[in-house]
C-alpha cells in the first residue's frame, strides 16, 4: 500500500527507541529526528503526520484477524502514542506513553513481519540525491532576493519536506507528497503579490521546486511498486502538475 500504516509505527518506534530519550518529553524525541532547527509550526507540522500514521495503524488492526490478546496490546501502542502526539501530551515524557517501548516495538516488528508491511526503501539513492538538492535550494535561498514574508513561507515548508523525506520510513512517502505539494501551492498563493526585485527570485525557486515532482514520483514508485487497487490512478507528478504554474503571474 502507498501508506504503510503498520510498517510506519513500525519506524516510529524504531526512532524513538534509537533517539534513547525515554526520559525526555515526547517533543525532544520527535526533534531528535525530525531535526532540532524546527520551529514549533514546523513540528507541530511532523507530529500531525506522526499522529496520522498511528490513526491509520489502529484502524488496521481493528479491522484485521488477529488474536484478541495481541491486538489488545497492539492497540495499547497505538492509543499511547496517540495521546504522546498531541498539544497536551508532546511535553510529557515519553516513558509516560510507553513505559515498555522495548515490548511495543517488539509486538509491531512481529505484525510487520506477519502482514509483510514492514518498509522496504527501495529508492535509496534517488531519495538521498533529492534531500541533497532539496537542502541546496534551502542554502542558496539567501541570494534570491526574495521578500521576507514569501522567503519565510517558503523556507519553512521546505524544512518540513525535509524532515518528512528524512524520515520517510515513519511518517510514509504520501506525506512527503502532500506537504510537496502544499509548498507549491502557498508559492503560488503568494507570487502574484511579489516585489519587482522579488519576482526573478520567485520564478527561480519555482522552477526548482517545480523539478522536484518527478523525482518524487520516482521514489513514490519505488516505495509503493508492488500489488496496489489503485494502480492506474495518476502518478503523484500528473496530479500535483494541477496547480496552476507561477512563471506566467511573474512575466505576465
């Protein structure tokens, strides 16, 4: 499936136990991996993915036949988790949710194995080359003049789709898509109102940004080849190529 719910909190809580902060609030953990230069709306951004995956996990395993005594304990994670990825629960420690984080990865690694869902990141190169160039456009982000309010927008969503492609055995290749896609989306909300000395520096980053939707849709292959009832449904780059282009408000 695109969205390997079981295979993700399977990463989760690989990340979490890797991070060895089970001491620490739930926030720290997540900084840990997801990146520590992360405003509180760029995490917040990481934690309503996180919490969507572990959403998804449960409704699997409600819904899949299974012994009511693992699914019990199962279940038990995911509502933990649940609770640690919210506003009221980030600030807690983490050994608050899941005191036995060993037994809860355990139980997960054992229904990944059992329902084959267990992440298999077969675009290693074509994802690292992307974060490269991803992270490239974020440094060189200071010469293309850009207005503040559209170079902050800006930055600040490619700090999110970083992160997610860092972490994309957690949070799932879809997420990285959408939070793609919502970049492209507020680059173009805000390029009609681009400063003169602005607009070069807009259509520049555009043109990168824009480059990027085949390469995902690469790894989106990738990830997600395989048995899929949604297989001849557009590519991810046919449907984000929707949003209307910037280059024609900035030259029009």
């Amino acid at each position: 499936m695109s969205d390997n719910y079981v295979g993700n909190v399977l990463g989760i809580l690989r990340k979490l136990k890797l991070a060895g902060l089970p001491n620490n609030a739930v926030i720290d953990n997540i900084h840990h991996f997801a990146g520590k230069q992360l405003t509180d709306s760029e995490s917040l951004r990481i934690v309503a993915y996180l919490h969507d995956q572990v959403c998804g996990s449960e409704s699997v395993i409600k819904n899949i036949e299974f012994a009511e005594e693992a699914r019990a304990g199962l279940l038990q994670t995911t509502d933990a988790l649940k609770r640690a990825f919210t506003l009221g629960g980030m600030n807690s420690a983490l050994s608050q949710y899941l005191p036995a984080l060993d037994t809860s990865l355990s139980g997960f690694a054992i229904l990944a194995s059992i329902t084959n869902s267990t992440t298999v990141l077969k675009a290693t190169k074509e994802l690292s080359d992307l974060i490269v160039e991803i992270e490239n456009v974020k440094n060189e982000m200071d010469s293309y003049d850009l207005d503040p309010t559209i170079y902050d927008v800006v930055s600040r969503h490619i700090n999110i789709l970083l992160s997610l492609l860092n972490n994309v055995d957690a949070v799932g290749i879809d997420s990285a898509l959408t939070a793609y896609a919502e970049l492209m989306l507020r680059l173009r909300r805000l390029s009609p109102d681009a400063s003169e000395k602005s607009k070069a520096g807009v259509l520049k980053i555009w043109t990168k940004i824009e480059q990027w939707a085949g390469r995902l849709t690469i790894i989106d292959h990738a990830i997600t080849s395989g048995s899929n009832i949604l297989q001849h449904f557009p590519t991810a780059v046919a449907l984000i190529k929707h949003i209307p282009e910037v280059a024609g408000k900035l030259v029009g």
